[in-house]
C-alpha cells in the first residue's frame, strides 16, 4: 500500500537488497502478536498472495472471500486484503495462542514486516519501518532470509511487474468513464486472482497474463 510520508519520517533512512544485514529479526515474536491486530485494510493481497492462500487452504477465490478475505478499493481499482474480525479488530488466522495458523503462506506483507518496499527506477528496495514493530531489541538478519520466499529473484521480477502495472492502472483510473473503470476492475480481478489456477505455474501463468492484459487495456489506460 503506498503511503503518504517521506522514508526519513519513518525508517532508519537506508534502502536494502536481498543481500543486506537488516535489524528485522524479532526472534519468532515471542508472543506478542501487535501488528496482525488493527490493521484495517493495509494487509493487501497480490495475486501470488491469493494463489498461494487457495493452495494452502485448498480453497478458490469465492472460498477465501467467505472466510478471511474481502475486497476493497484501493485508488479506484478493486483489491482483495485480508479481512479483520472480533472487537479487537484480529487478522482471523490469529490463534489462540497469539500465533500465525497459516506461517507457511502468510502473505507477502506478513513476510515483510517490519520491512516494506521502496520503488524507484522500475524496481524495489527494502526499507525498515522503525516505528512499526513493538519489540525493540530486534538482531540483524540477511534480508533474503527474513523474506522467506522461494525464486525470490523471479518473485522479486514478478512484484515490481505487477506493483507498475497496478501503478499504470490507478494512475488512470480517475480518467476513465465509470463503466469502464468497472470492466477493467472485473477484468483484473478475474484474470489474476479469481482465475489463477493453483495447479499450473504461477510465474509463466503470471507473465502470458500480464502481456494480455497489458494488451486488452492499452486502449483505455495507454499502458
Ligand atoms: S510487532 Fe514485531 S514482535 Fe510483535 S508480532 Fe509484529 S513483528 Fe512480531
Ligand atoms: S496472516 Fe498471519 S502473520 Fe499475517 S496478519 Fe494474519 S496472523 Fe498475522
């Protein structure tokens, strides 16, 4: 989710790679459970993230949307983020006992956090958000590790195509006239999240996705 505040505001003001030391490591968290409590919409899914959640919960986009999912409209275009419930406002794979249920494919966000991503130049850096996590006494992690993401170098490709075409999308979302502003949410939603079949490949499905669809709105959005 992009925010409206300068790095200096809220990290230690360096950028990181995959190779980098970072001070991230909150040592399992050791029962605390802070930011999966509270965390409005911010929890935004990409498709990977919905793919990776239909495959681990054995379920299809109309499963995840009746259980822990909802959609919402993120600078015009129609996103899914995780749903919160309860009073305290808990991320619903919270468990009793303060833990994460689905760990093995929690979303990208959860992966990152404390970090986040800075784009520039059609790419991505690490930042760490110094105000975010509760525990103070964070070690020092090579970054790739506290990822804990499979390929990331092609899941690294994969973010940075589909955080500038959404970028693309939303930048001319106000300029569209609003029937088709609603084709292109349904297309999108449909071609990369409802569709997304889990038993084929999701990087190559991915990318013969995105050149359609770079295709199918050029004549709307000039993409
Ligand atoms: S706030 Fe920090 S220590 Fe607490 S659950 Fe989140 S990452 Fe872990
Ligand atoms: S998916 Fe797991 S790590 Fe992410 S907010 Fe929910 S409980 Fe926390």
């Amino acid at each position: 989710m992009k925010r409206n505040c300068s790095l200096e505001e809220i990290s230690d003001g360096r950028l990181y790679s995959i190779n980098d030391m970072v001070r991230a490591d909150c040592q399992d968290c050791k029962g605390c459970s802070d930011c999966c409590k509270g965390m409005g919409e911010s929890i935004v899914l990409d498709p990977y993230d919905v793919y990776r959640l239909k495959k681990g919960l054995n379920t299809d986009f109309n499963g995840l949307l009746s259980t822990c999912m909802e959609l919402n409209v993120f600078d015009g275009i129609i996103l899914p983020n995780l749903r919160l419930s309860g009073k305290d406002e808990k991320c619903t794979f919270l468990n009793a006992q303060g833990r994460c249920d689905i760990h093995q494919f929690r979303p990208g966000i959860c992966r990152l956090f404390p970090l986040g991503r800075y784009y520039e130049n059609g790419g991505h850096k690490y930042f760490l958000q110094i105000y975010e996590c509760t525990n103070k006494s964070r070690s020092k992690i090579k970054v790739s590790k506290w990822i804990d993401t499979p390929e990331l170098k092609t899941h690294e490709k994969y973010i940075d195509e589909w955080h500038y075409f959404l970028k693309a999308i939303q930048y001319n979302a106000a300029k569209v006239s609003e029937s088709d502003l609603k084709n292109i949410n349904m297309y999108i939603l449909n071609q990369f999240y409802v569709t997304m079949s889990v038993n084929e490949n999701f990087y190559q499905v991915f990318c013969e996705k995105l050149k359609c669809a770079k295709e199918s709105l050029n004549s709307i959005t000039d993409i």
